[in-house]
C-alpha cells in the first residue's frame, strides 16, 4: 500500500462521471488476475469531490503508479 499514487480527474457533467466510473470499473475487471481481492475493493472506492470554485466534480482513484498510468493510457488512447 505504501507505493500508492492518486490521480485526479475533473468532470464537467454527471453523464461523463457514470461513463468513467464505469470504465474505471471494467479496467478493474480486466485486471483481477494482477490484483488481490482487497486491493480491487480499495481501489473501486473512488472518492468524489465537488470543486465549487470551478462548479466541476473531480474523480480521485487511486492505485499502483503502474496502474494509475495504465488506466490514463486506456483512457486517452492515441
């Protein structure tokens, strides 16, 4: 747990926040052979947090480095 890294991702409506929870939640899914049962747990509770200086929510998940990077890169293919 000590190796952990959190990132954030800000959201503008409540439709693009269920679709990147969702696809946070199917990236988890894909990998339960590389993760233990108690990290899958820990890492699907992902805080959210309404920035009202910005009137935007932000998505907080965390995770490995590795796979925080993995999950931007599924995220933002290019």
């Amino acid at each position: 747990m000590n190796n952990e890294k959190a990132i954030s991702m800000p959201v503008k409506e409540i439709a693009h926040m269920k679709v990147i929870l969702a696809t946070w939640y199917s990236f988890l899914r894909e990998r339960m052979d590389e993760l233990s049962k108690e990290d899958f747990t820990r890492y699907l509770k992902t805080p959210v947090i309404y920035d009202l200086e910005n009137d935007q929510i932000e998505l907080l998940f965390t995770g490995t480095e590795d796979l925080l990077q993995k999950f931007k890169d599924h995220v933002f293919k290019t």
